[in-house]
C-alpha cells in the first residue's frame, strides 16, 4: 500500500504509473507503471482503489487512496478537484 506517492495516467494507452515519495517530497522510489491489459482486476475495495496484478485475488496488488482529506504531518497534498475527477473518469473506465 502506497501512503505518499505521486500518480499519472494516460488514457492513450490506458496506463497508470505510481511514484512512492516522502511526505516532504524530498525522495522517490522507482516508478511502478500498470497497463490495463497487463493486470488481473481493478476496483475499489474499502474507500481505496486497488489494481491486481499478479497471482491470487492477495498475491499481488497495489492499493492507494484518494483522499478528500489530510494530515500534512504524515502527507504532501495537493488538491487538484479538476484532475480528481478527471481521474476517476479514466478509472472507471480502466477498471472495466
């Protein structure tokens, strides 16, 4: 599960990338990219959105949260409500 990253999406070839970063932007992990016809599932499970991507329904998922709400002690938040919506447009179509 991702608790400060940075996403992208592209719907020219319906992909998804996940950027895990420190909460003060300072670093950053490699960039984890999700093709929707290289994964298994993708839905929302318990407020998250989670893609599946490798053995069974647990063996191998990625989960992240879009949150309406923060704590600037634990997250770098930048509110987007444009791009947000946007996104849950793409998702909705990604998941299907």
């Amino acid at each position: 599960m991702y608790g400060s990253y940075i996403l992208g999406y592209r719907q020219s070839d319906m992909s998804i990338v996940l950027i895990q970063t420190s909460p003060d932007l300072d670093g950053c992990g490699e960039p984890v990219i999700f093709k929707k016809g290289e994964i298994k599932k993708a839905k929302n499970v318990q407020g998250s959105y989670c893609i599946y991507h490798a053995g069974g329904m647990m063996a191998g998922y990625t989960q992240f949260y879009l949150m309406d709400e923060f704590d600037d002690d634990y997250f770098a938040y930048i509110y987007q409500p444009g791009t947000i919506m946007d996104f849950e447009d793409f998702r909705n179509e990604f998941r299907r």
